[in-house]
C-alpha cells in the first residue's frame, strides 16, 4: 500500500492513499526509487522547518536525508562523512588558527 498523496487534488476529489501518483510534468520526474530521484520538482516546500515534498512521494530534508513513499529512510550524506582529504586535496583546505 502507497501513502503517497497527489501533489493537487481537484477539488471533487480527495487524495487517498492508494491512488497512484503519475508525474505530469514533462519530461516527467524520475521515481522515487530512481537513483536521481532528488531531481523531481517540489511540490510542497516548508524551508523553515528543513523539508520538501517533491513530486514523486520523496521528503528530502535539508540535511540531504530523504524519506521514501514506501517509509525507507536515507541517511543524509555529509562531506564530512568521508575520509579526511589528502595530497593537494588536503593542502587545499584551509586550516582555522587560534589569536
């Protein structure tokens, strides 16, 4: 069972969680299991509290963590996730100094 809801309802009819959600734009947005699934446009935005709703069912956070229609959560990815930077990499980051 899908919970995702149509991103405009018209008025005579109300959303239910088994409709199934078909993309009217074109070209239309990849899914949700797609691995560019973060392309769809947005559809619902609420900035002030750090998430979107795109068009194919993703909530993408602003941490870049999303949550799937289907309830999958992917943990946001953070450069600071990975290995520390070495070669000119490393010498290309700027190091803080204390005064």
């Amino acid at each position: 069972m899908s919970s995702v809801f149509s991103p405009a309802p018209s008025p005579t009819t109300a959303p239910t969680p088994t409709a199934p959600r078909v993309c009217v734009h074109l070209p239309a947005c990849p899914a949700a299991d797609a691995p560019d699934r973060e392309a769809a446009l947005p559809v619902a935005a609420h900035p002030e509290q750090g998430w979107s709703l795109l068009c194919n069912g993703v909530v993408l956070f602003e941490d870049t963590g999303e949550l799937l229609p289907d309830g999958r959560v992917i943990a946001p990815r953070r450069p600071t996730d990975g290995p520390a930077p070495v070669g000119k990499a490393a010498a290309a980051v700027p190091v803080p100094r204390s005064v």
